[in-house]
C-alpha cells in the first residue's frame, strides 16, 4: 500500500519552507518532545522497530542505545546525506522538497542523544541542496528551534551542513567520519563502533537522512503505533527510488505489505515495462545488492509471495533472494545486457575503492578488466570460473562493505545469468558488434 508518512505533506506547496510546514504540523513532535525525558525519547524509537534506511537496515533504537556517555565527553549525531548508491536518490527528494522534517528530525533526535553540535554530511554533487538545507537551518534558528536554549528548555544546538568532495566511500559511516575530522576518507576498522569512538574518537551516532526524518512521524504517533505500519520486523514506511526500464521512473513511499510484482506493474507506482517488453532482472536495493532474475522476483523459494521488505527480499538468502538495502530499485527489461550491465558496476567499485585492503583494491580492479573482456568478445571460458574465484576472495575480507558491495553483484550475475557470460564467450564477433560504447568506458 501507498504509505504516506515522511511524504503526507508532499502535495502542499511550499512545504520546503518553515511557515508552510510548521502550519501544517510541523515542530509539534519537537515541542512534545523537548519535553520528554531523553531516555523516553530513546524507547519510542525502540518501540517504533524502525531501522536505519541508509541500506543495513541496523535496529534504530538498539543503535542509539549502544551511544558511549562517559563524563564529560561531548557526544555527536552526524547525518549521512552522502546518498551515492547507485539507483537511490530517496534522500535527495526528502532534503530538497522536505528540508524542515529532516531539521525536525535531527533537532530531536539531536536531544534524545545529547548533541550540541549535529552535522549533516552531504555528498558533493548535492550542491544546490547544501542551499536548501542552510536556508531551513536559518529559518529553524530565527523560530527558536536551533541554537542556545532551545524553546526555553537550556538545551543548546548546532546543525552544520558540510559538503563531501565526490567519493562514494565517504557514505561508509568511519570514512564519513574521516573526513568530516578533515582527513582523507578511508574506512577504519571496526570494532570500535562509532558510538563508543566516532568524530574525533568521541562517541557518535551516525544515522541516515530517511531514518532521521522518520523519528518525527514516531514521536508524533508515538513508536507502537509507528510500529503498526508494515509488517514483521519492516516496520514504518519505506522511501524507495525508481530508475531503469519503468514507465514511472520517480521516488515513492510504501508501507512494506506490498507485493513485487504489484509494485512494478500497478500505476500506483512503476506502471510497469515500457513498449510491453518482459521484465528480466531487478535490483530492488541499490547497486551493492544482489540482481534477481524476473523468474524469482515474485515468488520466494518456498513459492510464496515476495514483497517490499526486509524480510521478503532476503528469503532465501543470496542463492534465491537479495535485500532492501537502500531502496534504490533498479528495472531490468528483456533487452539489458546482464555482462554490461555488471562490467559497468565493476567499474565503479573499482574506481571507488579507497585502496586500503588488497583484495578490494586489486580484485575490484581485476573484476572489471575479466568483465570488460568478457563483454567485448575477448573472454575465455576459464574467465567465468576466474571472476567467481575473485569475488569470492573478496568477500568478507575487507575493512569495510564496499568489497561486498564490489563481490555481490558480480556472484549473483554469474548465478542467474551464467548463460549470458557464455554466450559472450561463445560469440565473439557479435559482443564486439554490440559493443558500441565500449570507448566510454
Ligand atoms: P553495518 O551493518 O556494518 O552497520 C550498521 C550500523 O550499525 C552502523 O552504524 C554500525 O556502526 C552500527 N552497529 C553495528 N553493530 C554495532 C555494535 N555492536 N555496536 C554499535 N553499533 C553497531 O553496515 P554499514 O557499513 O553501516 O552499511 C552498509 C550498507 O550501506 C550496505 O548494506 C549498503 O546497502 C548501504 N550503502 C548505502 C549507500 C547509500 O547511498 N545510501 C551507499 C553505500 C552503501
Ligand atoms: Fe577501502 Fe575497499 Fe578496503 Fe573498503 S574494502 S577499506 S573501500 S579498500
């Protein structure tokens, strides 16, 4: 079902800016809950079961409560607005037509942690919404919302919006906090988890713009009636950006109960494969999950209805099913090449591997270069073979998930699409043909 939680407020015009949203609702969860013990604010989250939208969907609440406070050690909440997932671009529609829900949110959620200085960290390419967002900051700021004693209460906080410079790993929460500390942006180990050392070793929670923003709807509703929205341990509503092979492309918000299959073919939402073609593949969570071929998209392997959640998605773990990751929803129609379509993710990782660790930083390189091959006509059989043997020496091997993220799809494309590969192999000339834009690359 069509959810309308974080984006109720989508239709009215002008809701990007203070007045129109405070008319409508708008920092009245922050008035109820200024007035609310910290630690109560803490337990509606745990209640609500919301968890972190930013792709790991890690137990919201469980997260906050994991927060260090040791004496007299100032504590941070950092923002992820570094949303560079391929395929999802849900939090870029939330800070651009809905800045104040997110002010509201981190404002909250700023107190329920005890945060007095709060950063939001935007990825570079999100330029014009650094504007946006400043501009609601200052509206906030001249309302009494942000600042030194906030709405009387003696609780003092700062928002500070700070631009990424353009590389993907920065998203992964220690790089983030890397370079937020002014540093180059490589991933640390963990543990230590941020909450006990983040931002320059102080205790930190980082949390994504959409799991941010949903903090509002939880205090405003209160966390179990938040929690009756969606189904099983999905609960909430669910922000998910469309792109590929639909007829409506765009950023949606569904309550979790709805199937697959009607997700892609009703109006409601994609309205289905352009020009009548079949569906072939998707990849419902942004490009680090595993792709799904059309023939297990619909269905679990138990032969059950597959829907929009955490749950439904991983049945049947990687050999039949994938994840919800970062909601970015990728539609494959009968007509994409599933070895392009994994050289070109190949690339990516490989171009934005930050170099720590040697089985991401060479096997990512070596992926794409067997892929390129492959796609061009110049692979062997034994390639196939090579490539699993590399992506498997990838995984789990690594400081951080980008090697996942790197292996994931490479495994699942030669899982469901083996035949494609060979294919390529077998027909040399006609991949060369076909490999008009191979230059790009
Ligand atoms: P993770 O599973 O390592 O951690 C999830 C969160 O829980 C982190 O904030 C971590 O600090 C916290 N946590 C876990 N165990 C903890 C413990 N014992 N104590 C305290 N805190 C603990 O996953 P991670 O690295 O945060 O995210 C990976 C996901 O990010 C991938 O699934 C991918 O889908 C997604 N992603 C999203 C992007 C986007 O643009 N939205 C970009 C790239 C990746
Ligand atoms: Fe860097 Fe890749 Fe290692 Fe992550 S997995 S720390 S991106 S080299």
């Amino acid at each position: 079902m069509a959810a309308k939680v974080l984006l109720k407020n989508d239709h009215i015009e002008g809701i990007r800016y203070y007045d129109t949203y405070r008319k409508h609702g708008g920092y009245e969860a922050a008035e109820k809950a200024l007035k609310m013990a910290q630690a109560d604010i803490v337990e509606e989250v745990k209640k609500s079961g919301l968890r972190g939208r930013g792709g790991a969907g890690f137990p919201t609440g469980m997260k906050w409560s994991f927060l260090a406070k040791p004496d007299g050690v100032p504590r941070h909440l950092v923002c992820n607005a570094d949303e560079s997932e391929p395929g999802t671009f849900k939090d870029r529609y939330l800070m651009e037509f809905h800045p104040h829900i997110l002010i509201e949110g981190l404002l909250i959620s700023s107190f329920a942690l005890g945060s007095n200085a709060t950063y939001i960290y935007i990825r570079g390419e999100y330029a014009w919404i650094v504007n946006i967002l400043e501009e609601a900051i200052d509206e906030a700021k001249k309302a009494g919302w942000l600042g030194k004693n906030i709405q009387g209460t003696g609780f003092d906080c700062e928002i500070y919006v700070h631009r990424g410079a353009g590389a993907y790993i920065c998203g992964e929460e220690t790089a983030l906090i890397e370079s937020l500390e002014g540093k180059r942006g490589n991933p640390r180990m963990k543990p230590p988890f941020p909450a006990i050392q983040g931002l320059w070793m102080r205790p930190t929670v980082v949390n994504n713009v959409e799991t941010l923003a949903a903090v509002v709807p939880i205090i405003n509703m209160g966390g179990e009636e938040y929690a009756k929205i969606g189904v099983g341990r999905s609960t909430g509503s669910k922000l998910l950006s469309v792109c590929g092979n639909v007829n409506k492309p765009g950023v949606y918000e569904i309550d979790m109960t709805i199937s697959v299959e009607e997700f892609i073919y009703s109006d409601e939402y994609c309205g289905g494969i352009p020009n009548g073609k079949r569906l072939k593949a998707c990849i419902p969570g942004g490009s680090s999950v595993p792709i799904v071929p059309a023939n297990l998209l619909f269905k679990t392997a138990k032969g059950e209805t597959r829907y929009m959640n955490y749950e439904s998605l991983s049945d049947g773990g990687f050999a039949t099913g994938t994840m919800m990751g970062s909601g970015g929803f990728i539609v494959l129609d009968e007509d994409q090449c599933i070895v392009r379509h994994t050289m070109t993710l190949a690339r990516f990782y490989n171009h934005e591997s930050c170099g720590q660790c040697s089985p991401c930083r060479e096997g990512t390189g070596w992926m794409y270069k067997i892929l390129k091959n492959i796609e061009g006509g110049k692979g062997k059989m034994s390639d196939i073979g090579l490539l699993w043997d590399i992506q498997r020496r990838i995984e789990g091997n690594t400081i951080c998930p980008l090697g996942d993220a790197a292996a994931w799809p490479v495994a699942a494309a030669i899982r469901h699409f083996r035949d494609e590969f060979e294919w390529h192999v077998n027909n040399p000339e006609e991949s060369q043909r076909r490999n008009y834009g191979l230059a790009h690359y």
